[in-house]
C-alpha cells in the first residue's frame, strides 16, 4: 500500500512540476502538493504561512485522479484564462484517496465532493469553499470564471 501512495504522491508531483512557479511573481498559481513524492507531508501550517507571506491566497485543492472535474482542472492550468483566475493563489493540492488513509483533512474541512477548493486564513480555517459543480460543463469557459470570483 505504501508503494501505491508513493506511486501516486509522485504521478501527481510530476503532473504540477513546470505547471506553475513558485516563485514571488503573481502571474500565475503557485502549486504545493501536501504530500510530497517521498509520502510524507508538509506541515499545513507552514505552506499556509508561506502563501500569506508570498502575498498570496493559499486554497486547499481537494482532488482525486479518478474525478473527471480534478482532471480537466488540473489539465486547464496552464490555459491563460486560468492563470489570470488564479494569478494570487497558491494552491495546496490534497489527494483525497491519500488524506483518507493519513490526515483526514477532507473531514476536517467537511469535503463530500472532489474537485473541491477551501480559502483558508492564516490559522488555516475555512474562509469560504466551492467545489466543481459551481461550474456545471467541465470546461475552461466555466471554470475560469468561477475561480476568478471565488479569489476575489
């Protein structure tokens, strides 16, 4: 099972690599996977304090391979209509199948649907949520747009 979440934690590092910077720049999303390729987790905590102090607004990306919304989500990030949408984010990346068997993050933020987004303050509680039926279709047409209000 162990080489499964690695497998997996590293499927999903590899996806994000190159997709976003990480860098102070606000042009586009800086990415963070809580669970990193060796299967062990980042402090939450610190990737929070970490996205304040980069002037950006850290939001817990719930997301789980087998979900047809997180794919094409994860596929329209390097679109410039969701990079302009998503230009002061830093997203955490959460995979849900991975926080059931470890952290329980999902329960703690109440998730029951994936892709699911959460803003998070500083002490890392819930600002506001959304999930991917706030955009209907699964494309970047309907996600962009919802994105964009959900950061403003």
């Amino acid at each position: 099972m162990n080489k499964l979440v690695s497998l997996i934690s590293a499927f999903f590092s590899r996806l994000f690599k190159g997709s976003a910077s990480n860098s102070k720049s606000n042009d586009t999303a800086a990415i963070t996977d809580f669970y990193s390729g060796s299967g062990t987790k980042k402090m939450l905590s610190q990737i929070i304090s970490e996205a304040y102090g980069h002037n950006r607004k850290p939001v817990l990306y719930f997301h789980a391979d087998w979900c047809g919304g997180a794919v094409k989500f994860k596929a329209s990030l390097s679109d410039p209509r969701m990079r302009e949408a998503l230009a002061n984010a830093s997203l955490i990346t959460i995979d849900s199948d991975l926080d059931m068997e470890q952290d329980r993050l999902s329960e703690k933020y109440h998730i029951r649907h994936v892709p699911a987004f959460i803003l998070v303050n500083p002490d890392g509680s819930m600002i506001k949520a959304t999930t991917g039926a706030e955009w209907g279709e699964d494309t970047i047409d309907n996600m962009a747009p919802v994105m964009k209000r959900f950061l403003a």
